[in-house]
C-alpha cells in the first residue's frame, strides 16, 4: 500500500468515526527539516565543533585552492 493509498484511508476511517483527518503526507517536512537542523547545531555546540559551516569547511580541504595569478 502506498503513502497515499494509506492516507486516504485513515482520512475515511477518521470521517466514519467522527475524528479530526489526518495531515496530509509531507505536510510537516519543512518543520522537521528545521528542527533536525536546529538539533544538529545544537550537538555540535555541545560537543565543542563549530556549529555552521563544516560542509563547506570539510569540502576546501578536498578541493584545490585556485592560485593567485593563475590562468585558466
């Protein structure tokens, strides 16, 4: 049964019972995003790294620096 199948489902049970639908699928990620994020930092601090920019840290020493002067 798919997501949606199930949805549609609870959402009739939920009207034959008298009960408040649930949210539709996906309705909440961009708050869960936000508060997994949010935790994340957190964690971070506590643990004494830095809270922002580690991708981007980690990823320069990956990548090669362009050199002053160089042509492409």
């Amino acid at each position: 049964m798919s997501i949606t199948q199930q949805h549609l489902l609870d959402t009739y049970r939920a009207l034959r019972l008298g009960e408040i639908a649930p949210p539709a699928p996906g309705a909440h990620d961009r708050q869960v995003v936000r508060e997994w994020r949010a935790d994340r930092r957190f964690r971070a601090v506590v643990a004494g790294r830095p809270a922002q920019g580690r991708i981007r840290r980690a990823l320069s020493r990956w990548l090669p620096h362009p050199r002053p002067g160089a042509t492409r």
